[in-house]
C-alpha cells in the first residue's frame, strides 16, 4: 500500500550528497568530564576529550538544489546540533508517526538555516533578503517556471509552520500566507504546474484545542482476532495507537483542509477538511489525486495500513472519479515479497495530462502461490470512463516507471527471493508488448548500467532526458568495480542496446556527476572529492579536454585530521568469499616504526544470494576521509586504528537461508578481518575492539557472544532477542515459527553467559525503529548482570534510533572513548 504525497518529495532536487554531520556551537558550559564511576553516581552529560569535541564541532558544507531551468543552484547551510533542551519538546506518537503537537507537523528538530543563490556558470552568491529569522526551512520547491521558490518555515514559538514564497529574480522573500500549514505527513504544498500558485494543506479554521484527557480510563482496551487459518506476517511496529483517546488525537491531527494558493496570497478552500495522507496535482493542472485515511484504525499497524479512499476531484473539489477504497491492512503473507492486494504505487503518468497508473497483485499478494502474473499494471486516463487499460503483466513485483513520452516509458520489476531485475522499454501509447532491456540480480553491482536521467520539463514533472531521436537516454551509475567505485556517465541507445561514455571517474578522484545541463550532455555538474580534499561541485565540459570550473570552495572541515591515511584493502574468507573494507590509521602513524596499534572494526552484516555478488567490492579508495562523530572514524584522532565497513556477507545461494548458517558466517568473515589487519601489523590482535548500530550492534553481541577475536564492544541501538521481534527482521523473511532454532540461534541474548568481554550498551530511551525498542538493551544488560558479565548500559533520554542532541551525541563519544581506553588500550596483553 503506497502512501502519496506532494509530488516534489519524489524529485531528484535535493542534494544531499555533499552533506557533513552538523555543524555544532562551542560546548556550552559544563563540568568537566568525569570517569565513568563518578558519572554513574553523579549523573549528567558527560564531555569527551578535546579532538572528540572538535569533531563535532567541525563545519558542515551546504545541500544543494539545482533549479529547472538547470542554470542556478540553492545552497541551504546544515545548522548546529540542536540542543536536549530543543529535542525534549513535546512529541506525540501515534500511529507510527511522531508528532510536534504546537506545530501541528513531524516531529523534527534540525532545519536549514540560511538559503542562497549562485548561478551554475559561477560568480558571486547571491543573498536573498527577507528570510525570516532565525531561519527554520523544512522544504523547498522551485516553481516549475523558476520565478519563484516555495518554502515551509517552521515557528515553534509560534506554533505554526509557514509557507513562505522567494522572488528569484528579486532575491526577495515573504510570507505568502496566513494561515498555518498541515505537514504531519509531508511538506504540506506543491507548485500548480503552470506556476500560478500552489495546492497545500493547512490546519482547518476554527478546530479548536486537541482531544483533553483526564487520566481516567472509561474501561479497558480491547483486541480481539478470529482465527481465519491463515499465517499472515504481523511485523513489530513503534509508536502506534493505544486507546481511544490516542485515536481521538490522531484524527485531530491529521485533520486538514486542502486549498488552492495564488502568488498574492488568496487562498481558496478544495472540498472540506479531511484526514488526508496526499494530494497530487495533475500534470494539466485540472485534477488532484487525493488519499484519505478512513476509520476503522488499528492498534496493531501504523496509519500507512489504515483504510483509506483515493478519489480524483477537480481544483474547486468536486469529485469526479472514486479511485479505489482499500480496506485495513493488518497482516501481510509470509515473505518479502508479499504485497497488500488492490491498488498500490499509484501515480500520475508525468508525460500526459492527466492519467493515473498503479500496480494490483494478481497473486493475492502471497509470493507463496505459483501464478504466471504477479502484477497488473494498469493506466486510465481522464475522464476515467470505461475500464482501465493493461499496460503491462509481470511476473514479479513493479518496481516504477520512469516515463519519457508516448512511445518511450522504462519499467521494472523485482523479486527479492531471487535478487531478479527486470527493465522494460514500454511505449505506452501505442499499445505494443513490451520489450526486454535487461534482466539480471541487483546485488550485481559490477553489471549495473547505472540509473537512467531524469529531467523536470515544463510543467514541473519528472521525465526521461533524451536527445532528438527518442531512442537515446543517458545513465549515471556508481561503476562498482575490481579498483572500486568509479562513477560513470552513458549515453545509450536503446534500439541496439549500445553505450558510448561520456565521463568516468580517474583515480586519484572520486567524481560523481549528478546533473546534466543539457540534452546532449555537452555540459554536466559533478562533485569531485580525493581522500584529503572535501566535494566540490564541478563543472564539466565532456566534448572538450578543457578544466573543469571549480564552482565551490569548501575548507577541509577537520584539518588537523588532513593527514589521516586510508586504503580500500581486501582479504579472503576461509571459505573463498572475498572480503573488502575501509583501513584508516592516524595521520603520522608508521607501522614499522610504531608498531601494531588498538584498533575499533565497525561494521554491519549483509544478506546475499550469491558468493560471487558479496565478493564484489564495495566503497572506493577515493573518496573524502570524512570525519563524523557518528562512526568509527572520530577515534582516528585518539590514536586508533579503523577498520571502517569491513564487509560480513552471509551467504545463502539458491535453495540455502542466509540465516541458517549466519553465525558460521559472521564469525569467519570477522576472524578473516582480524587476521588481515594483524598481519599487516597495524593492528594488536589482543586491543581490537568490535561495534555497530541497529543490526550493526546485534553483529556485535554475537561476535562476543560466539568468538574471542575482541576485547570488547560497542553496541549501539539494536535488537538481542529474535522471539521479540517473530514474524521476521531485518531480511529474514520466515516467522519464529517456521524458523525457530535460526531464530534462538541467531538471539544473543539467548547466549549472553558466553559474552565474556565488556559490552558498552548505548541506546536512545525513545526509539522508533522498528524491533529495536528500548527493551531489547535493557534485557540484555540485565541477562548480562545476571550472568556476572561486564556491561555498562547507557540509555538517551528523549532519543530515537539516531541521536539527535548535541548533549547526547557528546554523551555518545565520552562514553565510548572511556570504554575503550579502559578496555582496550589499557587493556593488558593475554597471557
């Protein structure tokens, strides 16, 4: 079941992949840190050394967002870590959301801060005044025409978020209304495609105060289920529905009223408020697609499985055609390729006026049943008379269309049991069967052809870029290899299948183009980035040898870091899988001179179908040495030595269950890392300290738990027993049930008297991750107590599975620091 929103969330603006970790404010005055024991007893957030601080404190380089017209670029500054005190505002958590209930919006705490303009063949930056302050951007849109740029402001003193509107040309911003946006599900507004105002949702007039509560029950919460004899897959969910009262709540949140906006600021009411999860205007501007949650809601699932009612109506909200009605969806088939039946994936075609197209599983969306037809694909046009048309019958699942114009529209489909992909070329009016372009297993980095360009045409929709015949696209693709990633730019044409490159990445760079300023692709926009030098943004000639036009200068964010070194390196499993990962070792550092050092490995395992595809190689030994708080790598400025991302396939080739033989796999790819670092001598074999996060930290505990390769670990956020989360995890597509022994077996917490090294355990106390609630740590501390481990347990007030606060992400790195230095730097040789 597709939950649709604004179309612009979809689009390919924003560019986040310049991005460094925050930057933060000096450290606010506070006491010094103290040693565990003494933070223990006294509490408080802890300050870590010095270089840990810098780190965070260290600047972050602007997201990038290039205009239609592909002749300007939007820089937005990432802002400082937010305070505890800012992410400890009130959130509400209802039906898998989170919810800032004064702004009516989702709960976020980090926004952009500052916003400007720089024409893409270079020049001054242009500073657009006006901007509200302090700045809180949440999203942003250029008008299809690009005379203007929308933006949601969030005020939280005064508890709205704003849509407020740019001048481009004047470099000027103002607010365009008055009334408050509705953006618990989205950005809450998108440009009309002739550019002459926006759709949005705002908080309906009048509402009055949310649902009181007095704290006294009227009776108990009830769940019943009749048994129907069928297995359904009831996966572990946050945050949902508890009471009527939370319903009441829900409803009253989600609640909004659609309108119509002109660039003077009048705003004229769409039909009446409603708990909506999406509008979508067509790409003629006459029709809205319109999705509304209806009761009744669940306790069991989040809003995503709620009923709901997809309509069209017309921009003065008069309905025209009633889409489908889709019934609560509270368990699927066992698999992860099962699907919710009836309508899903629906969209408008971007190329024509105004057609929906979606998929429907013909399977009952059981990937158990044995049918010739997966999925239908259907397309109906306006006015949505008649019966809508096939457009094409899969054998697996559909993956999207990237829509070029009547005669040139690429479709995939997939199927995770099996890894299989397969693109076709449609021409979607002429009603021909489609024709094959590719079929091979996604996990098959060396073969990808990389993804096909897109472009926003005039109306604002995205569509294949071609050249003049139509048969030519162009992709840009990673270029997975033998040597590491190597970006590419084709041009292919699609009658034969040839491809000629435009552009490939050439050590000792790692450039990656990213837009194309023109249908021939004489002119393109990179960002280029070696191991001591940050992204920049490039531009790029591809008919000529000339230079490329450096159009940003960013500082190195952490320069007294500059000489950290880094090399890709790879090793070989005991049984011939071959391995790949990340070894960085202090700037000045020399392994002869030095000797081995202590050494963190970080790392999270991967599910596989074949040995071939986890032997690939992963990463690229060109790229930035990227600093972040948030790995392994901060502690490169405390003397360790990093093994960042060392791969743990877990491998299970045809018929074969990855998980069955996980713990053999886990322990052989991290005995095969061990051995390779300490035969380089970077690295003591007796101070080698292991951690991860999420499935990263549940690794960890089994590596303590079922080896003696580590002197201790760090597990951040994660999940320890399987029987807490039964009806599958992470790729694990079998119930407890049918997969019992892999599921104990695979459980640390089922073996925590064999953890016999220290285990730092970190977790947020409000995680909304799916499995990794907060209980999963603090059973296994408990277990661990018990049991006469050695553990400390570390819980985050007002986290989530990502830290978010400065104070808990300095918390974070004075805890570690400390668990290490004990346990493994100081840690004696064994005997």
């Amino acid at each position: 079941m597709s939950t649709h929103t604004f179309r612009h969330l979809a689009a390919p603006l924003l560019l986040a992949c310049l991005a460094l970790p925050p930057v933060a404010p000096q450290a606010r005055d506070q006491p010094p840190a103290t040693d565990a024991a003494a933070a223990a007893s006294a509490g408080g957030y802890r300050l870590p050394a010095p270089a840990l601080r810098a780190i965070v404190d260290a600047p972050s380089v602007p997201r990038l967002s290039l205009s239609p017209h592909r002749d300007l670029l939007a820089y937005m500054r990432v802002p400082a870590l937010p305070g505890i005190d800012v992410v400890a505002q009130p959130e509400l958590k209802l039906a898998g959301l989170r919810i800032h209930p004064r702004t009516h919006s989702a709960s976020a705490f980090s926004f952009i801060d500052d916003l400007w303009l720089q024409e893409v063949d270079g020049g001054a930056e242009r500073r657009i005044q006006g901007l509200p302050q302090p700045l809180a951007l949440a999203s942003l849109q250029w008008s299809p025409d690009q005379r203007h740029i929308a933006f949601s402001h969030v005020d939280p003193r005064a508890g709205r978020v704003e849509l407020w509107l740019v001048d481009v040309a004047e470099g000027r911003a103002r607010r365009l209304v008055e009334r408050p946006l509705g953006s618990v599900t989205g950005s809450g507004f998108d440009w009309l495609p002739d550019s002459s105002g926006l759709i949005a949702l705002v908080r309906p007039e009048g509402q009055g105060a949310p649902p009181a509560d007095d704290g006294v029950p009227t009776g108990p919460n009830i769940q019943e289920t009749r048994g129907s004899g069928q297995v359904q897959s009831l996966r572990t969910y946050q945050d949902l529905l508890a009471n009527p009262h939370d319903e009441a709540l829900f409803a009253y949140y989600m609640t909004s009223q659609l309108v119509r906006v002109g660039l003077d600021g009048a705003v004229r009411a769409i039909g009446t408020p409603e708990l909506y999860v999406g509008a979508s205007v067509s790409p003629d501007g006459r029709h809205l697609l319109r999705q509304r949650l209806e009761r009744p809601f669940s306790y069991a699932v989040p809003y995503s499985r709620f009923p709901r009612r997809i309509d069209v109506i017309d921009l003065d909200g008069r309905l025209l055609h009633t889409v489908a009605t889709l019934p609560l969806v509270e368990g699927l088939p066992t698999g992860n390729d099962a699907v919710a039946t009836g309508v899903r994936r629906i969209a408008w075609r971007s190329d024509v006026p105004a057609t929906l197209v979606w998929a429907e599983a013909q399977d009952g969306g059981d990937p158990a049943r044995d049918v010739a037809v997966r999925d239908r694909v259907f397309a109906h046009a306006a006015p949505f008379t008649g019966e809508p048309r096939v457009l094409a019958d899969l054998s697996t699942r559909f993956g999207g269309v990237r829509w070029g114009d009547g005669g040139l529209a690429l479709l995939t489909e997939s199927w995770w049991k099996t890894r299989r992909l397969r693109e076709w070329r449609l021409a979607p009016d002429a009603g021909t069967e489609p024709v094959l372009l590719r079929e091979a297993s996604y996990e098959d980095r060396y073969a990808d052809p990389g993804t096909p360009v897109m472009r926003l045409d005039e109306r604002g929709f995205a569509r294949l870029l071609t050249t003049g015949d139509g048969d030519t696209i162009y992709r840009i693709g990673d270029g997975a290899s033998a040597e590491g990633d190597r970006p590419f730019l084709d041009r292919q044409d699609l009658a034969t299948g040839a491809t000629e490159r435009l552009f490939h990445s050439q050590a000792p760079w790692y450039e990656a183009p990213f837009a194309l300023l023109d249908a021939e692709a004489s002119r393109i926009l990179t960002t280029r980035e070696s191991p001591t030098e940050p992204a920049q943004v490039l531009l790029r000639t591809t008919s000529t040898d000339a230079a490329p036009v450096a159009l940003t200068d960013f500082p190195h964010p952490t320069p007294e870091l500059r000489g950290v070194s880094k090399e890709q390196i790879r090793y070989t499993r005991d049984d011939g899988v071959e391995l790949t990962a990340d070894l960085y070792l202090p700037a000045g550092y020399d392994a002869k001179r030095d000797g081995p050092l202590p050494m963190l490995m970080w790392a999270y395992p991967r599910e596989f179908k074949s040995a071939d595809a986890a032997s690939q190689v992963r990463g690229s030994p060109h790229r930035f040495n990227r600093i972040s708080y948030w790995g392994p790598l901060a502690y490169l400025a405390r003397g360790y030595a990093v093994l960042d991302g060392p791969t743990m396939p877990i491998v299970g080739e045809g018929d074969a269950e990855p998980n069955d033989s996980y713990v053999k796999q886990l322990v052989a790819s991290a005995q095969a890392a061990v051995d390779e670092v300490v035969k380089r001598g970077v690295a003591d074999r007796d101070r080698i300290a292991i951690g991860g996060h999420s499935y990263g930290a549940f690794m960890t505990a089994n590596l303590l738990a079922h080896s003696d390769l580590f002197r201790a670990g760090i597990a951040r956020s994660g999940a320890y027993n399987r029987s807490l989360t039964p009806f599958g995890f992470q790729a694990e597509e079998r119930n407890y049930w049918q997969a019992t022994d892999t599921y104990q077996a695979m459980s640390p917490f089922v073996h925590a008297g064999k953890i016999n090294e220290p285990l730092l355990i970190i977790h947020g106390e409000e995680d909304n991750n799916s499995g990794t609630f907060p209980m999963q740590s603090e059973r296994l501390f408990a277990a661990m107590k018990g049991l006469g481990g050695t553990a400390r347990l570390v819980m985050l007030p007002k986290e989530s599975h990502g830290y978010r606060a400065r104070e808990s992400i300095l918390h974070m790195l004075a805890e570690t620091d400390a668990w290490l230095e004990k346990h493994v730097k100081e840690a004696p040789r064994h005997p």
